[in-house]
C-alpha cells in the first residue's frame, strides 16, 4: 500500500467525506474526515464554534488541525475552508494529491439546503454564492486534479476519480 494521501477539497455538499469513504474502501486506504477531526478536538460542533467564536476561529482551528495531521495512505476529506489556509494546503499537498471536487452552485444549494445550520465558515452578511464565488477560485488553485461531481452519484464519483488517479499512475492499490 502507497504512504501518499488522497486529499478532497471542495464546497460543503460536493461529496468529500461520502466519496472518500467509498475511495477508501476502493483503495484499502485509511480515512481521515478533518471536520469530524476538529469536533474531536474542541468537544464542539462546527456550528458551535462558529456561533460562539466566529468563522475566523473556525478557519484558525482548521488550519492548525491541518497542519498537524500527521496520516500515510490516507484519503483527507477535509472542510470546505481548508483552502484558507496556504500553509495547511501546503502541508497537506507535500504527500498527497489533492484533488477538487467541483460541483455547480446551484448543486450546493440542492444538497445543503439551509446553510445557517452545517457550520459552513462564511462573513456573517456573505451571500451563499459570494463564498461560492471566493472558493472556487481557492479549490482550483489547490486542486491538482479537478474532478466534475455535480450530476453523478458518489458512485461514480469515485470510480471516476480512481480511473483519472490510475491513469495518472499515483492511484494506490488499483489493479
């Protein structure tokens, strides 16, 4: 098994942490969700710290929570703000391949639905399609492989993207 890391980056509801299960089981990789990560080490919700600190301390314990994850033969779904922090994608990209999940606004928006409850770290008066706008910039400066996910399952999400990382010769364990 490869110690390279699969890294997902992209807007809250592309997919990240339901396709990176499934690319895990697919790989025989281990799986890290740096959401769930967080939660563990604040004893918080998402939500929570935004609503009691702010998004900026969101992105701040994001982007420390980034820089010391220490994971070999991982695939990384990581917060939909993990972009924010230059040295935390850096960290993340010294060993692995990170890739963007992109799907259309109007997607995110079918699949998050009411944004003020997923602890979504935004500027309090920022409009869902300001963030989406700011972001998707950020995901494609990051993003070594850009995957369309919009209109498939995670499924075949994830199928694709083991086809592109097998084509590219960096995807562990496919045979």
């Amino acid at each position: 098994m490869s110690s390279k890391n699969i890294v997902l980056i992209g807007m809250p509801g592309c997919g990240k942490s339901t396709v990176g299960v499934l690319l895990a089981k697919r790989l025989g990789l281990g799986f890290t969700d740096t959401d769930l990560v967080i939660q563990q080490e604040t004893g918080r919700t998402l939500q929570a710290i935004v609503d009691s600190d702010g998004y900026e301390a969101l992105r701040r314990i994001e982007g420390q929570v980034l820089l010391t994850l220490d994971v070999k033969g991982h695939v990384i779904a990581t917060g939909g703000s993990a972009v924010y922090s230059d040295s935390a994608m850096a960290h993340l990209a010294r060993n692995g391949v990170v890739v963007f999940l992109d799907i259309p606004l109007e997607e995110v928006v079918r699949r998050i639905g009411d944004h003020s409850l997923r602890g979504i770290s935004r500027h309090p008066d920022q409009t869902l399609d300001n963030l989406f706008r700011e972001r998707y910039a950020l995901y494609s400066r990051y993003g070594q492989i850009t995957l369309a996910a919009g209109e498939q399952t995670p499924d075949q999400v994830c199928e694709a993207l083991v086809a592109e990382l097998d084509r590219r010769s960096i995807a562990p364990g496919v045979r």
